[in-house]
C-alpha cells in the first residue's frame, strides 16, 4: 500500500492533477490487476448477505416507498428492482435496492479512522451492470474496487467528527466502482469521483437524536448521486478540483480545516485490491458496534441470574461507541420508549437490556413498539450507561487485526452490593470471534430471513447464480434479482402517490 498525505492547498500553489487524491483514486479503480480468489468468493458472500437482508426489509415502509418511486421509472434495457419483475432507469433501480439493503442495519461494515457500510455499492454497481449487458467478472471487478476506496477512505479521513455523514465516502467509492466496473479511463473516473463526492456531503443529524428513515435513504441517495455522476463524466462534463485539497474544497470547509493533514492508504500500481476481506457482516440487526455487546449479554446474562437485582450497569468501551450509541451521544431519545427504530438501534443502553432478558436479538421483535414499552424494561434499561475507556479506544483504532476491537467491559452491580464483571473484544460473527461468518453461515442468514418472503426454488436458484457469479456473459446479471411471491409484497403499506405517480 502507498499512503498519501491530502491536506489543503492554496489555488496559487503548484499542485499537479497526478496529485490529487481523487486522481490517485482514479488510477488505481483504473489499474487492470486481476482480483485473488479469496476476494470474489467473498464478494459473492456479501451479495448473498445484502440478498437476505432485503428479503428481512421488504415490507417496511421506507422499503416500499423507494420500490414504488422506482418502478415509477421503468425502462429498456434496465435494471432490476428486489422482488418485483419489470426493468427500471439504473439509477433508481439502484437506489431502492439500496434502501433494502440499508433499512435494517443488518449488513457488513467497516470501522477505522470513520464508518462505513461497504455493501452500500453493491446495489448501484449491480443495477448500472444490468442495465449496461456488464459480464459477471467486470461487476466483481468492480465490486472489488468500490470496496478497496470506501475502506481506504475510511482508514485515513474522519468524518464524524466534523460532523459529516459517512456516505461522504460512498459517493466516490460508487464512482470508482463503476468506473472499473466500465474500464473507463483514468480522467473520466477523476472527474466522477469529484462530482461524486461534491454531491454527496451532508451533515450527521440524520444519525444524531431522534433518527429517522432518513438513515435508509442517504446511503441510496449517495449511490444514485454517483451513478449519475459518472454518466455525467462519460459525457465529458468536469468536476471542482482539486475536491478534497482546494481552497474552498472539503477539507477546507467541511473536514479538519487548510492546517490538517489526512493520510489515505492506496494500493500500489499492480498491487491486488485485497480491503473487502478487512470488513464483516452483522449477525444481528443493529448498530455494528452493539454486535459484540449483544453476544456479550447473552453470555452475562446466565451468571446475572434474577435481572430484578440489577442496581447498575456500565459499559466501559471506546469513545466511538460511547458517543455515538451510548450515553455519551447525550441524545434522551435513546432512553425513550416511544423512540423510532432507528433511534433504539442506535441506543446501546437498550440493546443491552433487551439482549440481557431474551438471550437473543430479533430484527423485528426485539425492536417492536411493545417490547420497547415493557416496564421491567424500560427499568433496567435506564440503569445502563456507558462510559469512555481510553484502552477500548485505543483498540478501536489499532491497525493490528488481531488488536482492533469493538467491543466492551460490562461491570453489573447488584443490590447485594456484588459485581459481577465480563468483557468481549469483537462479535461472534467476526472472523477473528467465536464463530466467524463463512459462505454457510451466509447462506443460512439468506435462507432464515427469507424463509416466508422467498420462495424454496428461487431462493435456490439465486444461490445457484451466485455460486456462477464470475462466468456470466453479457446481460445475464438481471438472474441476480429475487423475486417475491406476489401474495407477500400485497402485505406492504399502502404508499399514497408523490411527484412520480
């Protein structure tokens, strides 16, 4: 990997195109090195994981608003939409699927410098493929590539902490994506991924206080703003530039401010593109950095016994989780039993207590307007709080895979005046916890959460597809969609008509 210093540039300074990171981004979604094997198989595994996750999602309300605003565009040649026959623009093809994909919060993720979702490319890359007759090797060339940007991008530039929201770096990744997706030359990916990321800077409310849909959306509206982006640079339309370096760029104005100096990790010329295999998927529907928590409850909660005699409990963990899903967020909405979804998936408190009671967690049930509203739990719900330990933060941020952590310290103390103590680094699903996710573990979260939603035969055939994924010719990716049996999709909400009918 090479590692380049990004920092603001003054307009009158000499700073060469061949410097600037969207540049070096250019060149390397440009560079033709073959993707390993070990890289496909797992791209195919998160396109099987994004699969299951949407059959989970396909009756929520966001779900079928987006559904019903693509199919509003239909069109020939196409792409495909989850569940539904017909082809639509690619653009909104891309973005339903991707709020299918989003809604549950129940796909891969990535946790450095920044967060991310890296699945979030693959719906855009997957609609542009079919609509554009693309083979499956070039959709996993691309899938490659978009995934080795966000995570690099992830590595070495914060966001949150400016308060910007994380799809700031899906917009350009989606761009490189497809630009290697395309074989597109290096100065029409340069010019995309400017575009790309000019568009797709907005702020983190979406994830702070009360939470709304909103959180499913942005992902999909970053994609869809980056498959247009690209179509505007295969025209030969320009972006701002330098994007990240200017005077009046993104670091200047939005990130660290001219004085701070970012160091973003590339691949080298010819060097594999090797950074999907540094992500990991959710074994359960909630915010990545509760997943180990989770596990870690249902091991507590044995050893606890009678949760009646709770007095206290505190999460000791690293600041990431501490401020964004724990107390230190100081958002009262996350104590708040008549919270939206989105708001409880991303308050640790009540995850905690909910996992301590049921031993297990639920994408529907453990987030249902009841469970929330029960009184023992609501109780011990309150009596949990987090706290910083500089340790986990540490860990948090170590770029030793065997070191970096997600994970906490659980401290209980009961009203006899014991404490009872446990902590978990990392969550079972991760490929270094107790039972790392491989391809059946995969295929078994496809076939649990489409079980209802997915026909037998076609939930076969699909992993059928996806097992052939490098050896479909030309137009043959639209195999990659699901279709829903009809009499499920009549249980979705009734969606009132918008601008797009």
């Amino acid at each position: 990997m090479l590692t380049h210093t990004v920092r603001t540039r003054r307009s009158s300074e000499d700073f060469p195109r061949r410097d600037h990171l969207a540049a070096k981004i250019a060149e390397v979604a440009a560079d033709p090195v073959a993707v390993e094997a070990d890289v496909a198989e797992m791209v195919a595994n998160r396109i099987i994981d994004n699969a299951a996750v949407s059959a989970a999602a396909v009756l929520r309300r966001p779900v079928a608003v987006a559904r019903r605003q693509a199919m509003a565009h239909p069109a020939r040649p196409g792409a495909s939409v989850f569940g539904v026959a017909g082809t639509y623009s690619a653009e909104w093809a891309g973005w339903a699927n991707s709020v299918a994909v989003r809604e549950l919060d129940f796909h891969d993720t990535f946790l450095a410098a920044e967060y991310s979702h890296p699945g979030d490319n693959i719906p855009p890359l997957v609609a542009v493929a079919q609509q554009l007759g693309v083979p499956g090797a070039d959709l996993i060339r691309g899938l490659t590539t978009a995934y080795e940007i966000q995570i690099d991008l992830a590595r070495g530039i914060c966001l949150h902490e400016n308060k910007i929201d994380h799809v700031a770096h899906l917009g350009p990744s989606v761009a490189a994506g497809i630009g290697t997706m395309l074989r597109l030359d290096v100065e029409t990916i340069y010019q995309a991924v400017g575009q790309a990321l000019h568009l797709t800077t907005s702020t983190r409310q979406s994830r702070k206080g009360l939470i709304s849909s909103w959180k499913a959306f942005a992902p999909a509206h970053a994609g869809k703003v980056a498959v247009e982006a690209v179509d505007r640079a295969m025209r030969g339309e320009g972006s701002p530039a330098p994007i990240w370096e200017g005077e009046d760029g993104v670091i200047a104005w939005l990130l660290g401010g001219p004085e701070r100096e970012y160091r973003v990790p590339l691949p080298a010329p010819g060097e594999p593109k090797r950074a999907i295999l540094d992500s990991y998927t959710k074994e359960h529907s909630a915010e990545y950095q509760s997943q180990a928590p989770i596990d870690l409850a249902r091991r507590l909660r044995e050893r606890i016994g009678d949760l009646g005699q709770v007095a206290a409990i505190v999460l000791h963990t690293s600041h990431h989780t501490h401020a964004v899903i724990g107390s230190g967020s100081r958002d009262p909405q996350k104590y708040d039993p008549d919270a939206s979804r989105e708001t409880l998936d991303h308050s640790l408190p009540y995850i905690f207590a909910v996992a301590l009671q049921d031993g297990s967690w639920h994408h529907e049930r453990s987030y249902a307007p009841e469970r929330a509203h029960r009184p023992d739990t609501v109780e011990l719900w309150r009596k949990i709080s987090t706290v910083e330990d500089p340790e986990w933060t540490r860990r948090y941020h170590s770029s030793d895979p065997a070191e970096k952590a997600f994970g906490a310290r659980a401290e209980v103390r009961l009203t006899s005046g014991e404490t009872i103590c446990d902590e978990l680094a990392v969550a079972d699903a991760h490929p270094l916890g107790a039972r790392p996710f491989r391809r059946r573990e995969y295929e078994d979260k496809f076939t649990g959460l489409a079980a209802g939603v997915v026909a037998p035969a076609e939930r076969a055939r699909f992993l059928s597809v996806v097992d052939s994924l490098a050896e479909l010719g030309a137009g043959a990716l639209h195999a990659l969609n699901i279709e829903v049996e009809p009499r499920v999709l009549q249980k979705a909400p009734a969606i009132p008509p918008g601008i797009f009918g």
